[in-house]
C-alpha cells in the first residue's frame, strides 16, 4: 500500500523546498532526511560522513526512512543518495514517492563549493555520480517531474494535480479533496 509522499533527486534538486510546501497545502506532516538525521545522531551530515564515512551514513538513511514510512502518513524529502541503497528503493516503490528532474548543468551551478555537501566534490566526480543515480531515481519513483523552468509553485501544483487522480483515500486525513486549486 502506498503511504507517504516521497520526493527524490539529485543534490540541488529542491526536495526540502518543495516538500515544505507540499505539506503546507496537504496539512500533512514533513520530515526532511538529512535534518532528521543529524537531529538523531546529534551531529552534522559533515560529521558523520568525516567520522564515519559513506557507508556508515547510507545506513543511518536506510534506518530512519523505514522508521519513518511505518509512521502516519507524511511528505518525506530524502537525501539525494538515498537510491544507492536497494533496500531504500524498495521502500520507496511502495509510497508516492517523486523524482524531482533538473538537468546536470542546472544542479551543479547550485551546489558547487556548498560545503554542507560532502559528495558536492569536484565537476567531474558530481557528473558521474548523477549519471549513474539516474535509472535509480527512475526506478524508485512513481512520477518523474521535469522541474526545468517552472516555479516552486509550478512544481507542487504538479504534484498534486497527480495525487487527484489517484485513489488517495488510503491517505486517511486526505485534504486533497478541500484544496481550492483545480
Ligand atoms: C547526498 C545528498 C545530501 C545528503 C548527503 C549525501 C548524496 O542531501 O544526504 O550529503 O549522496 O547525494 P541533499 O540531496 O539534500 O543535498
């Protein structure tokens, strides 16, 4: 059954921005991964991945984001990495789970030299981490979004305007049917 409304894509892609906004028009709670993250661990993503390495936070990922799916329905934003995991891929093709769609060149204009960004490395490092995420972005998801060119606003209105047309009744709660916009 499909729960939580989960958005996925490449580091810069505007999963906090977007989620944010999602849940404010669904009233629906939203849980940012990489804030809940350092919010349990008590430390930073950039701690982590410098004490503990990659491999160590894809773990931490895999754990919270099941933790949180077996919760209430919510808005999830993932970290981008979160598809490295088959086990989070899984998870994710059981909610409504959106890939949020930009173009490498748009991406890496936004997170060059962010050093909040472990993986935000070098272009060419960065490139190749985005080609090879793609058919997992791809596989993981139940819409892909093209967001070139269209405003927050443009986005989520997408995605709702999808939800409306699925049986969303098993999102007890489900303010779709009070929202204004058409
Ligand atoms: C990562 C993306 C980050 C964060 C971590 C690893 C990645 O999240 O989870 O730095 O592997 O792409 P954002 O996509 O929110 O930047």
């Amino acid at each position: 059954m499909k729960r939580s409304i989960c958005l996925i894509g490449f580091m810069g892609s505007g999963k906090t921005t977007i989620g944010q906004k999602l849940a404010e028009a669904l009233g629906y709670r939203w849980v940012d991964m990489d804030q809940y993250i350092e919010a349990q661990e008590g430390c930073t993503i950039v701690e982590i991945f410098k004490q503990h390495g990659e491999a160590y936070f894809r773990r931490l990922e895999y754990k919270y984001l099941k933790e949180l799916v077996a919760s209430p329905p919510m808005i999830i934003s993932t970290g981008g990495g979160a598809i490295t995991t088959p086990e989070n891929i899984s998870i994710l093709q059981e909610q409504y789970t959106f890939y949020l769609s930009y173009p490498f060149e748009v991406l890496y204009k936004r997170i060059a030299g962010d050093e909040k960004r472990p993986l935000a490395t070098n272009y060419e490092e960065i490139l190749q981490r985005y080609q090879s995420r793609q058919e997992f972005y791809k596989i993981a998801s139940y819409k892909c979004i093209d967001c070139l060119d269209q405003r927050v606003e443009q986005v989520v209105d997408e995605i709702i305007s999808i939800l409306k047309k699925e049986d969303f009744s098993e999102m007890e709660n489900s303010s779709l049917h009070d929202l204004k916009r058409n």
